[in-house]
DNA sequence: CTATTGACAATTG
DNA sequence: CCAATTGCCAATA
C-alpha cells in the first residue's frame, strides 16, 4: 500500500536540489533558487519547502537569504544565530546580519566577473577610474 | 468551499 | 533608511 508518507511533489524535490546545488562558501536568496528549480516567481515557495524540510536531509538552508543578502530570520532569533555561524564556518562574513551578495553571491553580476571581485572590507564608494 | 498566512520580491513615497 | 503597497501562489486554518 501506498506509504503514509505523502510523496514530496516534484516541485519541492526541485527547489531542494537547487539549494543542494548551491557550492560552500557562497549564499543564494529566495527567488534565484526558486529559478533555479524552475519556478520563477515562487520565492515563497522556497521559504515553505525550507520550513517543512527536514534537517535530516542535510540541507545547506543557511546558504538561503533574502534577495537584499540579510537573513530571513529575525535578529537574535535563534535560527538567526545558527545561520551566521553556518555562514561563518563556510567563510562568509555576515555584517550587520546581512551579507555582501556582491561578494558571496552565487550569481554576482556578470559585470564582476569581468572586472574582478571588489574588496568586501571598508567597501565605500570607490571611485571607478577606468576609461 | 473561502480566508488567512508566509524562511519572499520589487516598487514607490 | 524605513513604511506602505502590490504581486505571487502553496500551505494551512
């Protein structure tokens, strides 16, 4: 007979490997995951899915922010600590509970890339003196 | 069945 | 920077 356990919908399966997939040492936020699994426009989706996973299935949810780079949890909170300290155990610095997307962003601007990653200590408004 | 909620995002003032 | 608003849609009450 069919197991009482309800079968997860694919779309939850997706959303899950598309945090899974997300490489140590950077962050990814709601709406790229959801994305990711093929499911453009359903951030809230991610956050459910999260909520509802199971920590046994060793998911990388601390890797998971908000599309500003600040965490989804309030500040102080519990899961608030335990995120920072899973961030920090994977080399992102968290300021301010928030994080450089710039600089731990999964998929920073292309622009980036080319033109190499800025300096996330005292990062002020650097002048570009390119030409 | 309808109403409310939510680990969100983007825009406007 | 903060507050309010709108869009989005599954899960839950």
């Amino acid at each position: 007979m069919k197991s009482v356990r309800p079968e997860p919908p694919p779309a939850h399966h997706a959303i899950r490997a598309a945090i899974a997939a997300i490489p140590q040492g950077r962050v990814a936020n709601y709406g790229e995951i959801a994305r990711r699994a093929g499911l453009p426009g359903r951030a809230r989706l991610v956050g459910t899915v999260l909520r509802e996973a199971p920590s046994a299935l060793g998911l990388p949810w601390y890797r998971v922010l908000r599309a500003d780079g600040r965490i989804a949890f309030p500040p102080g909170s519990k899961a608030f600590r335990e995120q920072v300290r899973h961030l920090a155990g994977e080399g992102v610095l968290v300021r301010g509970g928030r994080v450089d997307l710039a600089v731990h962003g999964w998929e920073r601007d292309v622009d980036h890339l080319l033109w190499g990653p800025p300096a996330q200590t005292g990062k002020r408004k650097s002048a570009r003196a390119e030409s």
